[in-house]
C-alpha cells in the first residue's frame, strides 16, 4: 500500500520502536490472545496445525491461531534486526515494514516485505526464508526487486508470490503510478531475466496487468493522500488459483485515513498468469477493468482492502483488513468463506 501507517494510536503504541538494530520497547512483554485483531494489510499460513498472520509493522507483525477464531498476539515481530541493505537502497525507510506476503514452496517458506517511506515510489521489496513458521527462524536472502524515483513509473511494495501449473513461481506487486506489475522469479525467489513478446516485440518484465484507470483518462480530483503518487489508485495485488482460471485481486482507491478511507476490493481472471485479466464484461484490468467484490457497509465497516484468498482445509476462504464503524476506523481483521458462481466468479459468504 502508499501508505502503511498503522490505523489506531493503540496499535501503533503496542509495536512502537526506537531503532532499527537496536532493543525495541513498546512491544507487550506477553503474548496475548483476542477474538478481535487489530491488523493492517495481513496474509496467512498454515504450518502444520497452526494459522500464522503476518502483517504490516515494526519488523513484520505475527500472531498465531489453531482455530483462525483466536488469535495470540506475538510479542516478538518477525524481523528482530532489519538488513542493513534496505536502509541503503530506501533512504528514509527505518523499522516499520509493509504489507509482507508468505508462501511454501520447494519445502522452504519465502516470505517478502516491502521497505518505502510514504507517498513516494523509491522502494524496495526483500526476501526472508525459513525451513518451519513455528521456528520463526528467517533467513535474509536479500532483494527481489527496486523502484527508483524518476526511473521507474511503477512502486515496489505490496508483493505476493503466486505459483503456476508449471510450477514457476511469479512476483505480482504494486501500488499507485502505472499499477500492477507482474515478473517471472528464479529457483531463488528472485526475478528471472526472462524476455516476453507483445505487439511482436521483445520486452523485459516487468509488465503492467492491471490499472485504476484506462492510460487515456484523466481523473480531475485529486490524491488526498500525497502529492507525488497520482490518481492511479490501485494497489495490493493477490492472485488465487481456482479451477481454470488465476483470479486477481486489487484494492482500489485509498486506505489509511482511518473512517475516511475509501479503500474496496475488486477482480478479474484469468487462464494464464501472464493476463489478460478480465473483469465480467470482458473488459481488460490493463485498461481499467475490474469487478467490484467487497466495499465498506458504512454499517460495520467504513471500507475494506489488502486481501488475501486462501484454501485451508478444503475451504476457500478471503482475508483482509476493514476500517471498523463502530471503532473510530481502527483497522481489524475481516474473514469470510468464498462461494462461486455457476459461471466461475467469487462471491463471499455472510
């Protein structure tokens, strides 16, 4: 996401830091559990019988479940050093670390986080791994991928891993400027060099799959966010296999504000992970397409974005944050079981 502030002054003071090599203060000095979790922009696993969430903030939050009803808030974050590297390649960027995605793969888990500082596309994605969630044990592998201001017209941050039917791995991210990126990875989880042809032409990944806008159009209001990241306001991309087609989830609009945000889910499939992503009416997410899937009931939730889609246990399930109604707009988990249509689009379940 643009913006990965966390959304309540209570959860900001629960993984407060001071430094990024040194002792962190602010954190509960004990796990603690509750049916209710504050969290913004969370992803999840399941290692043996144990649910993981992993989620944006000082060094990557972590809680557990055994049920995906409560959940022990961890008190330790994942990343208890930050690399030096990514201090190097975002200057400004410290400790609060945005919007990781985790994946199994090869018998080892890969988890990727994004380093940025606010509004602005000079950014970086690095890579932990790790043979076991509950060692909670990571190795840093580095970066996978930069953003450069004035070089790149598109943001690092907000990655997820997908696999294909081929068993190759792919990188899909983004937030804001030309949209969603997508890029083939290496053996290491790192970006392949691999060449793609369109309109007959040679081209390097990576490649824009899906836009808040058609290229053509010009929105006249304006970000209320930041002044350096345009209109294109689309981020947070996961892709979920399903029957015949790889389905992509984005969130359009704005998050972080709190009961101001406007942030809400919306989707395109498939049959290929390269794209075209097509909304209901055929209509290319490339160009602006995109069905709406899940907004704000202004009721419980002021709006909702930053998914995720899973299947644990036989089950399809969809995860995001929701900026609460009833809680001044504090971020909080929101879960719900997936159902499919006789034509093949996801629905979600009450």
């Amino acid at each position: 996401m643009m913006n990965k502030i966390l959304s309540t002054m209570a959860l900001a003071a629960v993984f407060q830091t001071v430094a990024a090599q040194g002792p962190r203060r602010g954190f509960p000095r004990e796990a603690f559990t509750t049916e209710t979790p504050m969290v913004h922009d969370p992803v999840m696993a399941k290692d043996g019988d144990t649910y993981y969430i992993y989620a944006t903030g000082m060094g990557i939050q972590q809680m557990t479940s055994k049920d995906r009803k409560t959940w022990t808030v961890l008190p330790q974050p994942v990343m208890t050093v930050i690399p030096g590297w990514t201090t190097d390649s975002v200057p400004g960027f410290g400790t609060h670390v945005w919007a990781p995605d985790v994946i199994q793969w090869h018998g080892r888990w890969w988890l990727a986080y994004s380093c940025s500082t606010f509004g602005k596309n000079g950014s970086a994605i690095g890579l932990l791994s790790s043979r076991s969630l509950r060692a909670n044990m990571w190795k840093d592998e580095g970066c996978i991928v930069t953003s450069r201001e004035k070089r790149d017209n598109w943001n690092a941050i907000d990655p997820n891993f997908v696999i294909d039917d081929n068993d190759q791995p792919w990188l899909v991210w983004g937030s804001f400027w030309d949209g969603i990126q997508l890029a083939p990875l290496d053996s290491t989880m790192h970006l392949d060099n691999k060449q793609y042809t369109i309109n007959n032409k040679q081209s390097s990944w990576p490649r824009t799959i899906a836009r808040r806008y058609d290229p053509s159009y010009k929105p006249t209001e304006e970000n209320p966010t930041s002044k350096y990241a345009g209109t294109n306001a689309i981020e947070a991309p996961f892709i979920f296999k399903h029957g015949g087609y790889y389905y992509l989830f984005v969130s359009w609009d704005y998050c972080c504000r709190g009961a101001k945000s406007n942030y809400r889910v919306a989707v395109g499939r498939s049959k290929t992970v390269e794209g075209p992503y097509l909304d209901r009416t055929g209509k290319d997410m490339a160009n602006g397409g995109g069905t709406l899937f899940l907004e704000g009931d202004k009721k419980e939730w002021e709006a909702a974005g930053h998914c995720a889609a899973y299947n644990f246990d036989g089950e399809d399930i969809f995860i995001c944050h929701g900026y609460s109604a009833t809680q001044n707009g504090a971020a909080m988990l929101i879960q719900r079981p997936i159902s499919w249509t006789a034509d093949g689009w996801p629905e979600l379940k009450p």
